[in-house]
C-alpha cells in the first residue's frame, strides 16, 4: 500500500477536529445532519491500439494492450465531515514496469495494488474546509497541469463563499503535498495557492475562472523513469518549476449543455520552451442523456510545466501538441462506453527529424461507477 505510515499520521491530526466540532457553538445544525456510511466503486476496461511509434525515419513500431482497474472506497460522514479509504487495483497485459524502464510515460502500475485514497474532510464553518491525508485535488484544473490517476498527499486549507444551494461561488485554496505520485517522489514537494470565481448566468449557466500557482521542490529527486521531456542534464531535471495556471469554463444552459474549457500556463523559472495552451470543447452529458462528445486540442512546450504530474493518456506530457476526440454512450445508470481517438507529434524530440512525425491511438474504454 502507498506509504501509508505518511498518511496515517496526517489523518490522526485532523481527526481530533472532527470531535471537536461536536462542542461548537453551530451544534444545533451540526446535529440535523445525518451522518451516512458507503461503500463506491469506479472500474475501467480498456483496450487500446497505439500506430506508428516513431523509431527513426525508416521505421515505426505499434503496440496494443489492454489494462483492467478497479477503484474501491469506503467514505463515512455527513456536510460538516467525512472520512474515506480507497485502494487501487490494476491488472494489465503489459508489465510497464517490469524490466524497469529508463522512461514511463504512464502515471501507473499496470501490475499493482496500492492505496489510492486515504482522507479526512472537515467544514468546522460553512465557509472553511480542510483536507487531510491522501486526498483528490481540490482545484479545478484540467490535465495539462494534474493527472487525475494521481493524488496530492498532505494538507490543503480552502476559504469558500457558498450560495443558498451551497455551491461555492468563490473560494481560495492552500495545499502542501509530498510524495503524491504512484511511483517514487516522497522527496518532492508541492505547495500551490489557487483563486476560483464562478459567475452564474441564466439558468444553469455559468462562467468559471481559476487562478493557481505551483511551486514544486526538489523535482531532481523524481523517479528517473518518470522525469519524461523536462529538460535534463545527465539525466537529471536541473530547472524549477514556477508554474502560473489559467483555466476559463463556460457552461450554457440547454437541453444538450455545452461546455467550453480554456488552459493557459507558464512556467515563470524558466525563460524559454515554458508555456501550454489546453482547449476543449464538450457537448451533451451521459448523465442527462445518451452520447457525449468531447474535443481537446494541446500544444505544451516541454517545460510548461513538471511533467511527471501532467496527464499520460492523452499526449504524453510535455514537449507534445495534438487532438483528442471522444465519443461516449451511457449503456445503463451506472455505466457507459467511450471510443477515444488521439493525433498528436512529439514537437519538442531532441531528434529533429521524429518532430513532425504524427502518432495514432484508438482507445476502447467500458467505464462504471457504483
């Protein structure tokens, strides 16, 4: 299980906050709500077809593979806490990292059982919350900047103005985080403040607009195999990595809702090869009816931001610019099927002549969340 003795501790620290909040002055409330005990599961079959690797200017490879997951979690807790456990399963047809790899361009263990979630989530004021332990991200970025197979392991203190529905119109986030990758970082640290405004509009519409600063330390310590296209000396990672975040999501109100995403960053450390421009267009929602349709355009120099963090299934980190299209149907309440489509080049390669060399993947998913 993925360094549990860390987590542990930071669960004990908050967990004396949980209890505490039955002496506060807002105990009336507090007693009202009704704690609830669950047990969720999300799962995931993929096969997926990878075209024309480049190899050099005469030959290419392909690869094909399949990978079976399953996320199970235990959450307990009501609207002023709760505490949750989750694990990670994977069973692959590969073993990525069996020989170890001198790069990994995935941000899992296709042969692994780990801890994936272990938390505690206190709101002691309707416009505080705390997060403790192992956790989901709690800033709204997309995957240029944070993989969601990955999970900040620390603490993250968020300042939030709810409406009369309880949705947070307006928030300020603080998180510290070490050791949050799958693979070896524990010397690695992240601190990262971040705003978010949400501006309602007619019906469900809406404009949302985050700001976020990352600061990783120590990144030379990375795994080797998971430093990616950062640039490296030697094979280590000699830059900082500053990053400013912008992320843009407009919403319209319709019988098939529509959402638009903008991405915008840079990496303030570094002078040149240090921007990233993520933009995605989603119609329709598999909650509400049958397809969804999305569409991601990416073009990230190789030093936009730490690559070990960004996402690994669409381009493969940094250094890449491509499109992704997807195609999903909801096939009962609880699942659906998606067909993903990706065209991207490795535009940033110390090897010139694979720049403009184009590589294709076809992904089959069945996905299901119980």
């Amino acid at each position: 299980m993925k360094r549990l003795g860390t987590v542990l501790p930071l669960l004990l620290l908050l967990t004396p906050v949980v209890h505490a909040q039955d002496q506060d002055q807002d105990q009336t409330v507090y007693q009202k709500q009704k704690a609830s005990f669950g047990f969720h599961a999300d799962a995931l079959v993929r096969q997926e077809w990878t075209q024309e690797i480049f190899i050099s200017t005469t030959d290419t490879s392909n690869q094909q593979r399949r990978l079976f997951r399953l996320k199970p979690r235990v959450e307990f807790g009501g609207d002023r806490f709760s505490l949750g456990v989750g694990g990670e399963f994977n069973y692959g047809s590969d073993k990525n990292v069996d020989p170890k790899p001198t790069l990994l361009r995935d941000n899992y263990d296709s042969r692994d059982a780990r801890l994936d979630l272990a938390f505690a989530r206190v709101e002691p004021a309707r416009w505080l919350r705390l997060d403790g332990g192992r956790f989901k991200m709690p800033v709204a970025f997309t995957e240029m900047i944070w993989d969601r197979d990955l999970r900040p392991q620390g603490a993250a203190l968020t300042l939030q103005s709810k409406d009369a529905e309880g949705v947070a119109r307006f928030g300020l986030t603080g998180l510290w985080s070490k050791g949050g990758h799958v693979f070896d970082d524990e010397a690695v640290e992240l601190l990262l403040g971040s705003a978010q405004a949400t501006f309602p509009g007619q019906g469900d519409s809406s404009l949302q607009l985050v700001g976020s600063f990352l600061y990783w330390k120590d990144a030379s310590s990375l795994e080797p195999m998971i430093r990616r296209q950062n640039t490296r000396v030697l094979g280590e990672i000699t830059g900082d990595y500053r990053v400013v975040d912008l992320v843009a999501r407009v919403r319209t109100a319709s019988q098939t809702p529509l959402q638009l995403v903008a991405n915008y960053c840079w990496n303030t450390a570094i002078d040149s090869s240090n921007k990233g421009l993520w933009l995605a267009a989603v119609l329709g929602s598999i909650d509400t009816s049958r397809v969804r349709l999305e569409y991601t355009f990416a073009n990230v120099d190789k030093d936009a931001t730490l690559a070990a963090y960004s996402t690994d299934d669409f381009f493969w980190a940094t250094g890449w610019r491509g499109h992704r299209g997807e195609i999903s149907s909801r096939t009962s309440d609880k699942s659906s099927i998606a067909v993903v489509g990706q065209l991207q080049q490795f535009k940033d390669s110390p090897r010139p002549e694979e720049r403009d060399h184009w590589v294709k993947r076809i992904r089959v998913e069945l996905r299901a969340n119980y």
